[in-house]
C-alpha cells in the first residue's frame, strides 16, 4: 500500500515537471526555424500562424517572404 501511494506521489510530481517544461517553452523566445534564442535588438519576424523566425531563416517565394515551416507569407512588420 505504502509502495503504491510513493509511486502515484512520483508520478505526480513528474507530470507537473513535464506539464512546467511543456508550459516554458510556450513563452520562450527561440526561433521556430533554428531554434537559436533571439538577442535584445534583433528583429523578430512572425507568421500569422504565430511562428517566430530570424530575417535570415525566412524563405522568399515569388520576391515575398514566407514562413519555411507553414508556407504562410510573412509581413513586413509583423507583430506578436
């Protein structure tokens, strides 16, 4: 009985890690392309899908930019 409850207790505590992780990299500032973080002064590009890329790893398609994971073209000013 003592060994189930420690184990549901371990269990638990692990999900609510993961649920933690899981909810922190929501609200990280990474690139979704490279994954690189982005530095203060460096600009953000963002597709209406929400990703949020580097100006040098977004794709050109027909002299506009366009979003390499959705295909979705980026605007020129784009904002969160």
């Amino acid at each position: 009985m003592r060994m189930s409850l420690l184990l549901a207790a371990a269990v638990f505590v692990l999900a609510l890690v993961s649920l933690g992780y899981a909810l922190r990299a929501q609200y990280t500032v990474r690139c979704s392309q490279c994954a690189r973080r982005f530095v203060s002064g460096t600009q953000v590009r963002w597709c209406v899908s929400g990703h949020k890329l580097h100006p040098t790893c977004i794709k050109y398609a027909m002299n506009r930019e366009v979003c390499p994971i959705c295909g979705i073209y980026v605007s020129d000013r784009a904002a969160p």
